[in-house]
C-alpha cells in the first residue's frame, strides 16, 4: 500500500538503551554486539515519523532518572516530543518505576496504571501495562482488563493497535506467556489489527492467530517482536507456530506506515546491519473491497523458459511464490486478485492450494487433478508479502505439473 501525504508513519522498537556502567558502553558508541542506541535513534531523528512506540525496557539497567538522562536522552531522546511509551520489567527496577514516570511526564499515563490509549490517522493505538505485578494483575476480571474492554467498545473504529513489552508468543529465549491471553482475547474479539512487543531482544513476526496460538488469517492479529532496540541480541530457542520471519542479529526499528484500511511494515535495520522484512495488510474491520476488471493477463507459465514468470514446473511438495502487484496493471494496493487456474499435464494426481506470501499454507485446495489431466479452476487469491502469492503443490515427491496464472480483475 503506497503512503499517502496523510497516512502517518511511526516507529516502534523496546531493549534500548544500555547503563553507562554496562561494560559496552563505550561513552555511548557501543560495540558490535552491544549498547547500539545511537545507532537505533539515528534511523529515527530527522526521520520524519508521527510518534514513536516504546516497547519496554528502555532504559537499563532499572530505569532510574540518572541512568534515563545519561544514556536514553542523548540518543532516543531526540525524538522525546514525538515518543509514547510503555514501561518494561527493567523500568520497575526502580520502585513504581518512578524513574520512567519522571521522565516521560504526563506522556507516560498515569503512575498507577502505566497505561493509556490515543488516536493516530484514524488508527486506535492502546499502550498496555505488562508488568501485572505493579497494576493490580493482567488477567480476566483485572483493572487493566476491565479498562482495555471498555476502550474497545468506545472506540471500535476500523484500525486498532496495541502494544506492551512481553510478548504473549515468542520464540525467543523467553517463550510464549499465557499471561496475557486475555488482552488478546479482547483485542481479538473487537477485531484489532496488530500486537506489538519486546522483552526477548531479536525481531520476530508472526502470522495472524488467535489467543490460544491457532492460525486465523480472516480475523487473527499479527505480532511483531522488535526488541532491537540497541541492548544486545539474544538467540532463539524453540521456534514457535505462525512464525513467519526472524533475526536475532540486527539492531533496528521498525516502520509502520498506518493506512486509512490498512498498514505496511519495514524493519529497518540500523548502520552495519543487513536484515529486513517488509509487507502489508488490511485492516479487519475495513469495509468491502472494490472489485476492478482488467483485461486478461497471464502472469505465470511454467512450460516456459526458466524465470520469475516462466518454469520450472511444479514437483511434489514444492511450493513457488511469484509477484502479482504491479504486473498486469494490477497496483500496489491490491490486496487480491480473481485469478484462472489452469493444470497441463501432472504426472500424478494432487491439488494446489494458493496462499497469500508470507502467510500460513491454508488447509483447502484451489484445484484437484489427475494423472494427464488439463483441468482449469477460478480463485480469489489474496496476496500477501510485497503483492506476491504462494502456491503449494500436493502429488508425490517424484511427480510434477506445469501451471498457468491468469488475472481477470484485482480487488482494491
């Protein structure tokens, strides 16, 4: 989805700013693996962003007012007037995490709480509270639940997004918490968009789920861990369901461009890194979308020559992603596209099941075949990351099938 000169764009990433005791100091330079904030806020300063999301532990190593002054100000500080944050477990080293209250002011919400919502370009953002200890509990029936449902109700626009410092999935080397099952719970019943989270330090996308982890690409929210904020890294440990992408290598932040119906994300790595992830998606409760015809064009010919929109064929088990958007007049801003499925000649029988790139390979097939059939299917495909589809194709290990992709007309 293109940004338009109204679509805000913020930043978001938590695990930031080292102790100026931290032996990778180094008066605030950092080393390779190590205490990279001003690395992280030069993506930052002068970049243009409408707010800036704090995940957490912002300051090491217990948030006191000192330690924000010495190491947070001088680098993520530059873009004070713009930040909204949310406390992390290391700010309540300091008791009631007076610290980060102190600092942020009136910015932070209530000492009490630590939690607060506001409105962004037409987007509902909610800053939550994770360290349940210091509020009163996460769970069903808690003051923090009971207010999280209460700002949904009064504000069920068409984008919402909330985030917190501990992830409720992860596959980092803190792992998944049921804790805070019931914040998803309600986020998902009232249809929110995106979960953002840090405390494990890597970066870690998830595919739409619900509360209990199962995969809901109609209705299911999308995490993203971006604890790359300049601390340090911290390996994975078990990979966990719906995760999409992930690195533990590179120190960043990520983008989020908040359309009207929906959002792109970057993860923009800081100086000296290499790893990247980008995509899109539309909002939940985005009205329906319109549906433009075009004249037909064929995107993908496996029994041509070898190439993005040519062969190899299909071979069992194998999957292929091609692009979609900006390819056949269809734009940047489809989101799918009514596509002519045609099977030439499978060596045995399966089926091919379509998929949205970046996504969870879903459980119904878009075309069943034979052995030497030429069958042909109509489909919505959706697409996913940077308007590409994937397609999966189900036969024998030795078997094979050439496919032909053909658009008609592009949902927008």
């Amino acid at each position: 989805m293109p940004a338009r000169a109204a679509d805000p764009v913020v930043a978001a990433a938590g695990d930031i700013a080292c102790d100026p005791a931290d032996a990778s100091y180094n008066g605030g330079a950092g080393n390779a693996a190590a205490c990279r904030m001003k690395d992280t806020s030069d993506l930052l300063a002068g970049g243009g962003f409408a707010a800036v999301l704090l995940l957490g532990d912002n300051q090491y190593e217990d948030g006191a007012l000192a330690r924000y002054g010495a190491s947070y100000d001088p680098t993520w500080g530059r873009v004070k007037a713009i930040t909204r944050p949310i406390p992390g477990n290391h700010e309540y080293g300091t008791t009631g995490a007076a610290g980060y209250f102190a600092y942020f002011g009136a910015a932070a919400g209530d000492p009490a709480k630590g939690y607060y919502s506001f409105d962004l370009g037409g987007w509902h953002l909610i800053a939550l509270n994770s360290n349940c200890a210091a509020v009163g509990g996460c769970g069903a029936g808690s003051a923090e639940e009971r207010w999280l449902a209460a700002d949904l109700e009064a504000h069920a626009g068409t984008c919402t997004l909330a985030y917190w410092h501990h992830p409720r999935f992860s596959s980092g080397s803190h792992g998944d918490d049921p804790t805070f099952a019931p914040f998803w719970a309600d986020l998902h019943a009232a249809g929110a968009d995106l979960v953002l989270n840090g405390h494990d330090h890597d970066y870690e996308r998830f595919a739409p789920q619900d509360e209990s982890g199962a995969a809901d690409p109609l209705a299911g929210i999308r995490e993203l861990v971006v604890g790359t904020g300049g601390k340090n890294h911290t390996a994975f440990s078990t990979l966990r369901a719906n995760s999409e992408a992930r690195s533990a290598a590179t120190f960043g932040v990520l983008a989020l461009t908040l359309h009207p119906n929906g959002y792109d994300w970057t993860f923009l790595p800081a100086a000296g890194g290499s790893f990247t992830d980008s995509g899109s998606g539309v909002c939940h409760r985005a009205g329906p979308a319109a549906f433009f015809t075009i004249d037909p064009c064929r995107l993908l010919d496996t029994r041509g020559p070898a190439g993005p929109a040519g062969g190899p064929a299909l071979g069992g088990g194998g999957e292929r992603t091609f692009q979609v958007a900006g390819r056949c007049g269809i734009p940047a801003t489809a989101i799918a596209v009514a596509a002519n499925l045609t099977v030439v000649g499978p060596t045995a029988a399966g089926d091919l099941r379509l998929y949205p790139a970046g996504s969870t390979l879903p459980g119904a097939s878009a075309i069943n075949f034979a052995p030497g059939q030429v069958r042909a299917n109509n489909a919505v495909a959706p697409l996913g990351t940077g308007g590409q589809v994937g397609v999966h194709c189900d036969m024998a290990a030795s078997g094979s099938t050439h496919l032909l992709f053909d658009v008609s007309g592009y949902f927008e």
